[in-house]
C-alpha cells in the first residue's frame, strides 16, 4: 500500500509518532492555559515539573518499589504539592507586579530544578520499563502499533477530556471561568480566590507531572526532557490562543499531527514546522487561533 | 435605639497613591433602603467597593452586625453578609445565565429560591442557557441583582441599578426594590436618577469629592430641591 509514493508503513508510523507527541502537547499546553487563565502566570517551570514527574515515577519504583499504576497516580499528587507550596512561597507574591516578573520567577525555578536533577542524576537518562500489561505491539495489517503507544494516545486524550468536562460543566469550572475573567468580583460573593489560584496551579502543575509519568517508557528519563518539550508547547499555546482550554487542546494534537506528517513529505523542515505555523499564525491572528482578542 | 446594621465612620481609601474617600459617615439600620446620590466622579462607587473591601488600601470603621470590616478580606466581607452589584453588572461571558445566577455562593439560610427569583425576573428563566452576556442591558442589570438574592445575605449594595436602562425597566427595578424591602432585605443604593431614587428610598445620603455632604429623608426631598440641586450640578 501507498501513499503519494509513501509506504503505508511509514506514513502511518509517523502520524502515530505524531499523534503521541501531539497527546504531550495537548496536556502540557493545557495545563499552562489552566494556570495562565487563572494566575495570569505563564508558568515556565512547566517542562521542569514534567520531568519531575516522570522522575517520581523513577524513584517511586527504584526506592519504594511502585510500579507505574501507582505512580500514574502518586507522582501528580507528589509533583501537585511541590507546586502548591512553590506557589504559596513564591508566585503568589507577584501577582501585583506585570506578568513579565512571574514568567521570570517561574524560568529561574525551573533551571534550578533542572540543575539539581542533572547534579543529583547526571544527564545521561535511566530507562523506565513499560508496564507488563502494556508490553507488545498490535498488528494493524498496514503496520505495527505498539501498545504503549496507543495507550499513550487514549489516556491523553480522556485526560483532556475530562479536564475539559470539569472546567466547562461543573460548579467549580464555572468559579474557574469567573475567576479567570473577574477575580476581584468573584472573591467579592464570598469565594476564597486566592485559595483558588493555589489549588489550580497544583492541577496544572498535577498535570504536567501526570504528562512526565506517561512519557517516562517513551522517552529516558533524565533532566532535559522537558526542557526539550517545553518549548514546542510554548509554541503550541502561542498557536492556540493563550488560555483557551479548548483551543490548547486541539492545537496540540493537531501540530503533533503536523509535524509528524512533514517528517515524512520533508523531512528537513520537520524540526521547525510548528514554529514556521506559530509565526504565520501570529500574523494573521495575534491571539491565536482560539484566543479571544 | 438599637443599633445600625451598617455603620461606616470616618472611611478612608485609596485606589493606589490616589485618594478617593476623605472620611465618609453612612449608617443604615436593618430594613431600610437608603441612597447615595452625587455627581459623576462624587466617590459613590468608591463608598460602595471600599465597604467591600474591592479597593486599595482602607482606613477608617465599617462595621456591620458589630463586627469590624475595615481591615477584611473581600471574601470574608460577602461571607458576613454583605452582598454587591457593581456598577459595570459584571454579568461573566464565559458562563450562561444560570451559571450566573448560581455563582454567589449560599453564605446564610434564608436567601431567595431560585424559582422565587425568576418569578421576580421572568425574563432570566426564558433564556436560562443563553450566555451571560448575550442578555439585554435591562435583562443583565436583573441578572446581576437576581444572582445576591439566593445567597442569604441580608445587606444589598446596588450600584445604579437604573443607569442606561429604557424608562419601563428602570421601573421594573423599581418595583422589585421595593418588593426587596418588603422581604426584609436592607438596600443601599447608589444613584444619579434623583425622580428614581425618590420612589424607593427611605433616607438620601448626598456625597461629593470622597465626602458625604448632605442628608434627607425621603419625605423632605422635595422640599430640599434647591440644595441638593447645587451639589449635584444639575
Ligand atoms: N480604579 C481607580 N483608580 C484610580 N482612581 C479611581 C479609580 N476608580 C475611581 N477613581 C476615582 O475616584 C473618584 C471617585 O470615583 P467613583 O467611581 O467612586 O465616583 P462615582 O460617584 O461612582 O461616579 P459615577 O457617578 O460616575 O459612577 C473619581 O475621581 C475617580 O476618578
Ligand atoms: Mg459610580
């Protein structure tokens, strides 16, 4: 089978490969356009707390013997509260002042956890071993689908989901929605809006760390991974819009798509498509293609 | 005589470096509906986020139900009891009516159902799934009301409810004012529609440059016309 004078084989395993950093641009960028909608905060410590993540899903195993269900749940909440006291000690105290000083706040914290991991680890990476239950590789006809992978995919995209459900359908989700667009007012009926802002960025934070456990099997584990994302997912939030959930979301999927297509048609561009999108996108719709301007 | 419910002694605030209230008396005691009048710029929105705690830094006594606020966090204000309706109506694009209108959280038993609110502002049920902001001026200013009656407070700050609405809906505020006071609610009601203000209010507080400057009752309004009509440059 053939594609444009593409075999099937590799055309779909791009998209796949595609499609799975896509699901790491989708919940990284989501996160960010969670804490940015209410802390007003772009937080660049993000690729840091992805690492840590996937970092605490290492030692929960290595030191504690907790295999990776239990971390898929134990290192967000681990991660989650790092955030919470980072934010209480930290970021909360700049709120006043211009973002510029947040973003800045957040960049130094994440070189410094950086730093500390490649003291502590090195930078050579350790291996993190796929579960059991999700070792092997499906066969599709056209080519191999590992199961990792595709569960990579699914879980991602829930994840999103249910994020996007509890912020648009639920009681909370619409104090997140007011507060995002009026905290003053909000915190005026009565709701404790700085206790808001904390629990929001231990979510986003939360999922970033969830993001580093899934990607642990993918990719070694060691203190650059997220540095090496983080900035696509920059990109990504810059094309969706800053703040739009919804936006950041298909945004993500969709490049991951995008790039993993041009490795395939052009190759040589594949490094720099979604930054090539990002500049034409903020031409033509400096919010972002989601974004309210 | 027992004493206020609201009573506000010396308030100072401060939006930043710039200072907006200069000592400001108000008191309002339980059931009455009360307003401030004053020209544009007069400090009346500033009496009413200061109280709330919405502005900068405060100085002064506000005290409601005996307990000092002064020096409260806006959150722990509304909790008291104290509820607010700003002059903007502050009616959130992101969420549709009722979302709206189920956003004030219940701080005490004893607020409005939401059933009573709508039989109120029949308007809010018919287009309880349309986005908050794709109301009418008139419909928004019910909405921005109706959402601080299902909360329990008792204490109701109404900044120009009647601003830049058609002659009929400044009435239908008006009768739900007045409706509001026979429900035990107490007002304080910040307005520039003098003829308004009349047919709702007990007592008229007149402020001018960040101080209150004036004080009648309702039923001496008329009579006091010429006076008020210098602070209020009309
Ligand atoms: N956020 C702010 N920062 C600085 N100064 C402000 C701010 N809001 C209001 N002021 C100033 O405080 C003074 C009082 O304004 P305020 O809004 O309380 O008047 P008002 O009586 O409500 O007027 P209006 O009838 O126009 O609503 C004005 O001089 C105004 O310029
Ligand atoms: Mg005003």
């Amino acid at each position: 089978m053939d594609f444009f004078g593409i075999p099937a084989p590799l055309l779909f395993g791009q998209l796949l490969l595609g499609l799975i950093n896509g699901a790491f641009y989708a919940l990284l960028s989501l996160g960010l356009a969670v804490i940015f909608g209410m802390l007003n905060v772009i937080n660049f410590t993000h690729g840091a707390q992805f690492m840590m993540g996937a970092f605490a899903a290492w030692m929960l195993l290595n030191f504690f013997g907790i295999g990776y269900w239990g971390a898929l749940l134990l290192a967000p909440i681990i991660v989650g509260i790092t955030g919470i006291i980072l934010e209480r000690l930290m970021i909360a105290k700049l709120y006043k002042l211009d973002h510029l000083y947040g973003l800045l706040l957040t960049f130094g914290i994440g070189l410094i956890i950086e730093g500390l991991f490649r003291n502590e680890f090195g930078s050579s990476g350790m291996p993190y071993r796929i579960p059991a239950e999700l070792q092997g590789a499906w066969d599709l006809g056209f080519m191999f689908m590992p199961v990792y992978r595709g569960w990579v995919v699914v879980v991602a995209f829930f994840a999103c989901l249910a994020t996007w459900l509890v912020i648009e359908k639920t009681k909370i989700g619409s104090y997140l929605r007011a507060a995002t667009e009026n905290p003053a007012l909000v915190q005026a009926f009565g709701i404790n809006v700085p206790r808001m802002m904390t629990l929001t960025y231990g979510a986003g934070v939360a999922l970033a760390a969830f993001a580093g456990v899934l990607a642990a099997p993918i990719y070694s584990v060691n203190p650059q991974m997220g540095s090496n994302l983080i900035i696509i997912v920059f990109a990504v939030v810059v094309i969706g819009g800053m703040g739009s959930i919804l936006g950041s979301v298909l945004t993500g999927f969709g490049l991951g798509v995008i790039e993993g297509l041009t490795k395939v048609f052009y190759p040589e561009a594949s490094s720099t498509v979604i930054f090539v999108v990002m500049a034409i996108v903020l031409l033509a719709r400096p919010a972002g293609l989601f974004g309210r301007a | 005589m027992a004493e206020p419910m609201l009573s506000v002694k010396g308030l100072e605030a401060w939006y930043g470096e710039s200072h907006v209230l200069h000592g400001v008396d108000i008191h309002i005691n339980q059931g009455e509906v009360i307003t401030l009048l004053g020209r544009n710029g007069a400090g009346k929105t500033s009496t009413l986020r200061a109280i709330m705690g919405l502005t900068g830094r405060r100085s002064g006594s506000i005290k409601f139900n005996g307990t000092e606020l002064v020096a409260a966090r806006s959150d722990i204000i509304a909790r008291a009891g104290i509820a607010y309706c700003p002059e903007e109506r502050g009616i959130f694009a992101s969420l549709d009516v009722t979302e709206n209108l189920m956003l004030p959280p219940q701080i005490a038993p004893g607020g409005m159902s939401v059933e009573e609110i709508y039989t109120l502002f029949p308007n809010l049920k018919e287009r309880a799934r349309s986005q908050g902001t794709k109301l009418s001026g008139g419909e928004q200013q019910m909405l921005a009301i109706g959402r601080i009656l299902r909360t329990g407070a008792k204490l109701l700050l109404l900044d120009e409810p009647s601003e830049g609405l058609a002659p009929v809906i400044v009435q239908q505020i008006g009768v739900t004012i007045r409706e509001l006071k026979k429900r035990g609610f107490t007002v304080l009601l910040v307005e520039q529609n003098f003829r308004f203000a009349q047919t709702v209010a007990d007592r008229h507080y007149v402020m001018d440059h960040g101080v209150v400057v004036d004080h009648v009752a309702n039923h001496e309004l008329a009579a006091s016309m010429e006076r008020l009509h210098k602070y209020l440059g009309v």
